[in-house]
C-alpha cells in the first residue's frame, strides 16, 4: 500500500477534488491552479505505472486503484467542463461517448476478472488516453486563456482533440 507507485495513484484522486473546487466559479486564477493540477495528476498516470513496473512493485491495489483514479479524474473534469459551457452543444457528445466508453470498458474488465480473464491496455487505448488528457487539460486551460489570453487556441486544440479521443 505504501509503495511510491500506489501513493501516486492515491494522489491522483485527492487531487480530484482540488481539480473541481479550483474550477467552481473560481475565475481565471482557480483555472490556472486546476490546469497546473490536472497536468501534475496526468503525468502521475504515467510515472505510477513505469514505477511500479521499473521497481517490481506492481500490486494487486495499484493495478485496481489506477483505472479508478483515471475514470474519476476523467469524470469529474468533463462534468465541470460541460458546467461552465467549455464543453457544449454537439461536443457533449463526444463527452458522453468518452464517458460511456469508461463505464463499459470498467464494466467489461470486471466481468472477465471474475471469468480470469485479462484484457491488455492496447496501443490504440493508449492513444486514446493520450488524446483524452491533452483535450482535458487544454479545456481547462481555456478557462484560464478566455479570460486572460484570448488568442491562445486551447478551445480548438481540446475540443479537437476530444474528438479524438471519442
């Protein structure tokens, strides 16, 4: 429980939290301050993995813990964005579809768990994922430049790459 890679993980969703209420009606500055949190908790997905992989200690709580902590990170920072119109009109859809997609895939690996079953992280979920927290933290940032840089194009490249990653 105590290994670095599994304290990583737990860090990331703490850091949910912090994520939303920088976000809530918290102006450019709270924006700023969840973007600088968000990339942080990102890179945290990579660094757990290679850690634990690197140092042997891949755990049973590590390996349950990860996909969690990615899923409500991914979850509640879509939920704020569509809250403050970053995400809207025809773009909610693909926020759902990312959304939707994250409670099958969780859904699915459960039920093979139970059948010892094991599904691999596939190239192209990789990707995925890739596409998914540069269109994220891009969204958040646009709170931030909307407000303070208006020509920095973080709205385009995140709702581009949202698409993507749908």
């Amino acid at each position: 429980m105590t290994s670095l890679p599994n304290l990583l993980t737990l860090s990331r969703i703490l850091a949910v939290p912090i994520i939303v209420i920088c976000m809530w009606n918290a102006g450019w500055l709270g924006y700023l301050a969840a973007y600088a949190i968000f990339c942080i908790a990102g890179a945290t997905d990579y660094l757990d993995g290679y850690l634990a992989r690197a140092q042997g200690t891949v755990s049973k709580l590590g390996q349950f813990l990860d996909p969690i902590a990615d899923k409500i990170m991914v979850a509640a920072t879509i939920v704020m964005l569509i809250a403050d119109n970053l995400v809207s009109g025809w773009h909610v859809l693909a926020a759902l579809i990312i959304l939707l997609r994250e409670i099958i895939v969780s859904g699915l690996r459960e039920f093979l768990a139970g059948v010892q079953v094991s599904v691999p992280v596939s190239k192209l979920a990789k990707w995925k994922t890739a596409f998914q927290m540069i269109a994220l933290g891009a969204l958040i940032l646009e709170g931030f430049a909307m407000r303070v840089w208006p020509a920095l194009p973080a709205l385009e490249v995140g709702l581009i790459c949202l698409w993507l990653a749908a």
